[in-house]
C-alpha cells in the first residue's frame, strides 16, 4: 500500500501541557477516501492542520505525499487541497474574484474547472462571498481546492454547516473528482451516515489517540453489536464498548473475525453493527480508556 | 500581477477609498486655498500702526482670516495624516486575514507565503506612499503660501510637518503596523500598539538626528538676529577668547552675573536653513530603512506563524 498520508508517533502538545494528540500511528492509503471521525478535541483538525503545515509536531513526524511538511511545507501545500473547518471567504470578493485571486496564488490552479464545480453546485459566479451562506462558503471551498488538482485534499469537517440537500451534493461531487482524478481524499466529519455511502476507509481518534483505522467494509464485517447485557461468556477482550441505543437500551460493541457466520437472531442478541454504532463504540471504548489513564496518573 | 492587484484593492477598498478620499478632498481644498492666497497676496497685507489692515485688503479682510485658519489647520491635520493612513491601512493588512481566517485559505492555496505576502503589502504600501506624499506635498505648499517670500526648500519651518518625511512618517507607521499585525493577528490591539510603537519611532528617529548628529553639526550664530530659516538648537555665550559656555559656566565663573546679567555676547546655536534638504533626504532614509525592516520582519513571521 502506498500511503498519500502518513503519521509515526505524531504528538501535539498545546502551551506546554495539553496534549491534542500523542502516539498517533495511521497511513491514508493513495486514491482512497479515507473518513476521520471523532468526538469534538480529539484532534482531527489538529492532525489535518499539521499535513498541511500550519501545525508543527511536538514528536513523531508526518508525511504529505511523501514529504515532511515540517521541513518542506511549501512542498506539502503544493500536494494539497484544503477545506478548512469554517468557511473563510474574503466577504468583499465575488466567488469568480475568489477563483481568480486562487489562480494568482498558486501555478498551476485551474480556473476553469472550479468555476465548472461552483457552477454544478448551483452557486452563482456572481454571488458576493458576504451573500453565500455557511453551506454554500463550504462548497466555494471545495471547488477552489479541486481547483488546484492536488493529489491529495484535505477536509476539515466540510458538511457541519450544509443541510442534507447540500451535504448529498458536496459529497457526490467530492466522491466524483476524487475518483475521475484519482485524488486521495481525507475527510473529518460527525456525519455517519453520509461518510458510509462516500468514504471506503474509516479512521476513528479519541482522546488524543487512533481507536480504529480499517476500510468501511473491514470494519462493518469485524464489528457485532449485542443488544441487552453483556454476555459473560463472551471474552473481554470481545468488547470494544458499551452505549446505549437512541431508546436507551444497553448495546455492546464487540469483535468478532470476519469469517465468524452470525448467530440467527434473537438467539444471542447479536447482530451486524451499523456504521455508526462501529464508531460510537470505539469512541465509548477511547472514553473509558481516558478515564482509566486520568484514574492511574491520579 | 494586474489581477492580484485589482484584489488587493477589493479587499482593502473600504481603507483605500477612505484614504483616496481624504487625500483627494485634502488637495482640492489646498489648492483652492494656495490659489486664492497667491492670487490675492492677502499674505502681504500689511497693517498701520493703529492694527488697520491697509485699504487694499480691506475686502477681503474677513474671508483672508478664514482662509489663512483653514490653511494653519490643514498643516497641522497634515501632521496627524501618517498616523491616520498608516494605522488604517497598514494594520488590518495581515491581521485582519488571520483574525477572519481567510489567511488560513490563501496559505493553503498558496506554496509561498512570501507571495501571498508580496500581493498583499505592495499595491497597499504605494498607495499609502503616493498619499501621503500627496498630503507632504500639501503641506509644503500650504506652508509656502502662508510665507510667500521664503524658500522653503532651505528652510527649517515646519520642519518634520511638510514635504517627504511626511511619507516616510506614514511609510514607517504602516509598515510597523503590518508587522504588528501578522505577530497579534488581531486588528484593534494591532491599531493601538502601532499607534504608540509609530508615534516612538517617530519621535526617536529625530532625537537619535538630534543627539547624534544636529547636536554636533551646529554652527555659531553671533548675528543676533532670529532667523526661522535655521533650526535653533541651543543658544551660549560667547566669551572674548571665541570659547562658548553656557549660562552654567558663566555662572560658575562669575556669579555676580545673575545680578548684573552677562556682559558677553548671546550666539545662537543653529542648523542653517541651507541644509534642511540633506537634513530631511537624511531623516527620510532612516525612517525608509525601519519600514523596511518592519516589512522584513513581517515577512518572517507570516512564514512561521500559524494561520490562526
């Protein structure tokens, strides 16, 4: 596998004390479109921010492209699209001086093809930036990152501010030139359901820490949810977490090899787990396991 | 080149129009002034010994007075002009964009920060150059036209008010609010710091002139006679040897001299009006060589910085 993206015990450590991250271990395969998910300081912006180079390691290092941002960042920025978290628009500029103000920033950008994206996105090349609202800013984003034909695009949590309408065309457009291109995409969002039908790869952070980095399908084959308690029978090193369901009834991550059939149902409460569910376990484990840490180091 | 330009004005158009404005309305109303003080010779009106106006300006008299308040208050918001542009469109340039996040956008479409950089500060810094020159220029002939007889290009009066360190004033105060800026990221505590970081360079590039250099390039005076060509620095007495003391020493010499005041001669310690040229291109340079590093010093921290 060759990796568009890489970490090798990236830590991040905030004024001295505060660690974003510590021991992060991930590789973002060429050409796939990777999700990050993770609770709200879990350090997906932290991370995407540091492959672009706006974030400098405090250890471990980091590859974009193949290139240490840290000592090449313009290199790292060449390689990359990115869509930050919130929309950042100049508010005086119309989206066409916004296209135009891109190709006067980077070589190569291609105006034609970000004008081609904002006019499929229904948003007008006349619009004034200060007019657009947050979902229609965010895609003004993404066309100026597909714009630039980086081999890799990096997005910040793109759909928090779209409606569903808005997120299904963001994210068909995204699936669409990543594919036609053969971008690699990595994206951070809370939005499950949506990154099940775009991503192929999933890489859950929590506390600072990679709780799970598997493709869509891997992790849906290697996860069960078992509704009611937990089992004792079932060995602990099974369960990945417990949460409950949207009615409150107890449900239980667990691991199982994906070559294990699936008991008929009702006999053991098990079941194939959701996406989501495969993600909230493994952030209820990261939850647990952070208050354990907290537990020892007091 | 064109189009980032044409950008850069976009974005900073409410600063620049504000600028352009009050520059261009500055001018109209100087020459108006200029012109109708020139056409008139209203400055030559001379008075009798009674405080009348002589009969030739009596017409005029009432619009004259008004004409000549304006001009006095032009050269002295003249003065404040640098403080005004400099601040206005030197300090929103990069913290305004790390403040908004918009630097977060541009630098990650840009590989070169140092570019980005380049397309912000230059088509700003010459418009703020060019007005500020514009408003020196003002100045000089708001001054002349309130003197009609002196030559002002040898003389001290309205000495660092008028003409090319006016620019460079403004030069200097923009420039370190671009710095300041990129380093706070914010751009009201960017105003205020620039404000008083600008106003101590201003006032220490005159002193270090002042105490470096004017202090020891005096000349003796001994005609007796103010002239407001020169820049009067101190005055001595000059005792018959030729020797200078000040009234200190002569003090200490003789102390009966507080009664009997000094019975030698008082020189005046002047910078001739001759020099004002060199003396001014020298205090421009200096303070075009503080912009520059405060632009350089800019520079370095967008390179480093992150984008907030």
């Amino acid at each position: 596998m060759v990796a568009a993206l890489e970490a090798q015990g990236f830590g991040k450590r905030y004024r001295r004390r505060t660690w974003a991250l510590r021991g992060v271990d991930l590789a973002v395969p060429e050409g796939s479109i990777t999700a990050l998910v993770g609770p709200n300081g879990s350090g997906k912006s932290t991370l995407i921010r540091s492959w672009i180079g706006f974030e400098r390691p405090t250890e471990g290092s980091l590859l974009t492209g193949g290139i240490d941002p840290r000592r090449d960042r313009k290199g790292a920025v060449a390689r990359v699209g990115y869509v930050p978290q919130s929309p950042s628009l100049y508010s005086g500029l119309t989206v066409t001086d916004h296209i135009a103000l891109a190709g006067t920033l980077r070589e190569g950008f291609d105006p034609d093809l970000a004008a081609r994206y904002v006019e499929r996105l229904s948003i007008p090349l006349s619009a004034s930036a200060g007019e657009l609202s947050g979902g229609e800013q965010a895609q003004v984003g993404l066309s100026l990152a597909l714009g630039t034909r980086a081999p890799i695009l990096l997005l910040d949590e793109p759909l928090a501010s779209l409606d569903p309408l808005a997120r299904r065309e963001f994210l068909h457009v995204l699936v669409e030139a990543v594919r036609a291109e053969g971008h690699t995409a990595l994206l951070s969002s809370h939005v499950i359901t949506d990154i099940e039908q775009a991503c192929d790869r999933l890489i859950v952070l929590g506390k600072g820490h990679t709780l799970l980095d598997l493709s869509i399908a891997e992790a849906l084959a290697h996860h069960r949810v078992l509704e009611g308690p937990v089992d004792p029978a079932i060995a602990a090193d099974r369960v990945v977490g417990a949460f409950p369901s949207p009615a409150g009834e107890p449900l239980t991550l667990i691991r199982v090899r994906s070559a294990e059939p699936i008991p008929p149902d009702g006999v053991a409460g098990e079941r194939p787990a959701t996406l989501e569910e495969v993600v909230i376990g493994h952030m209820a484990a990261g939850r647990v396991r952070r208050a354990a840490e907290r537990a020892a180091a007091a | 080149m064109l189009v980032a330009t044409r950008l850069t004005y976009r974005i900073n158009r409410f600063e620049i129009l504000a600028i352009a404005v009050a520059t261009g309305l500055s001018v109209a109303v100087s020459a108006a002034i200029v012109a109708w003080l020139t056409q008139t010779d209203f400055m030559s009106c001379g008075h009798d010994n009674f405080g009348n106006i002589e009969a030739r300006c009596l017409g005029m008299a009432n619009v004259g007075e008004w004409v000549t308040r304006i001009d006095r208050a032009s050269v002295g918001l003249a003065s404040i002009f640098p403080f005004v542009a400099g601040l206005l469109l030197g300090a929103p340039l990069v913290a305004r964009e790390i403040d908004r996040g918009t630097a977060r956008l541009a630098w990650s479409l840009s590989p070169s920060r140092l570019r980005w950089y380049v397309q912000r500060i230059g088509p700003v810094i010459v418009v703020l150059g060019v007005a500020a020159m514009a408003i020196g220029i003002v100045a000089d002939r708001l001054t002349g036209a309130m003197m009609p007889t002196a030559d002002l290009s040898n003389s001290f009066v309205g000495f660092h008010g008028r003409g090319l360190l006016l620019a460079t004033n403004a030069l200097m105060i923009g420039s370190t609010a671009v710095a300041l800026g990129a380093v706070i990221g914010k751009p009201l505590p960017t105003i205020l710091l620039s404000l008083i970081l600008g106003g101590l360079l201003v006032a220490a590039v005159a002193e270090v002139d002042m105490k470096a250099f004017l202090t020891n390039e005096t000349v003796v005076d001994a005609s007796g006679q103010y002239d407001e060509r020169n820049l009067n620095l101190d005055s001595r007495f000059q005792l018959p040897d030729g020797s200078l003391v000040t009234w200190q020493q002569l003090y200490d010499m003789d102390p009966s001299m507080a009664e009997n005041g000094p019975i030698y001669p008082n020189v005046s310690m002047i910078i001739p009006g001759e020099r004002y040229r060199e003396i001014e291109t020298r205090e421009a340079l200096a303070e075009l060589g503080i912009a520059t590093l405060m632009l350089v010093a800019g520079a370095l921290v967008v390179l480093r910085r992150r984008p907030g």
